[in-house]
C-alpha cells in the first residue's frame, strides 16, 4: 500500500479551469468513466489551462462533441478576465 501511496502523490497533477474564484478544478471523474479513460489520461489529454478541446479529442479518439457533452458544464466554460 505504501508504494500505491508514494505513486499517487509522485503523479503530476494538470491544472484545469477553475470551477469558482476559491481556485477548485472542474471533477473528471465521472467525464472520464463515460470515455472510458482513467482521470489522468483525460487531464493529460485536455492539457492547459486553458484546455485544448480538439486536441483532447483528436488524442483520445474521439469527436469535439463527444468529449464536451461528457465533461462537466465547469470544465467547459472559458475564464474571462
């Protein structure tokens, strides 16, 4: 358990737009699991800020609409000045 630990905190951690002004990233959670790819790859895929949506698709195999209609409403949603 202590390595699965030790992995977990050694794993990069992508940066997504933020959710609200307390700085919170969007949850992929349940986006991930209707693509079927872990969080991880998701992120990595989306890239950012800000996320690079046809890329993201393009690398997961995958049609604009299809990823946005499983991401989260706050993880789609561009950050204004």
């Amino acid at each position: 358990m202590g390595h699965l630990l030790a992995t977990v905190r050694q794993a990069p951690r992508l940066r997504q737009p933020r959710a609200d002004s307390a700085g919170a990233s969007p949850d992929l959670t349940d986006a991930a699991k209707t693509l079927g790819v872990s969080v991880t790859k998701l992120e990595s895929a989306l890239g950012g800020p800000p996320p690079d949506f046809e890329e993201a698709a393009k690398t997961l195999g995958l049609s604009v609409d299809e990823l946005m209609a499983a991401l989260p409403s706050d993880a789609t949603t561009s950050q204004g000045s």
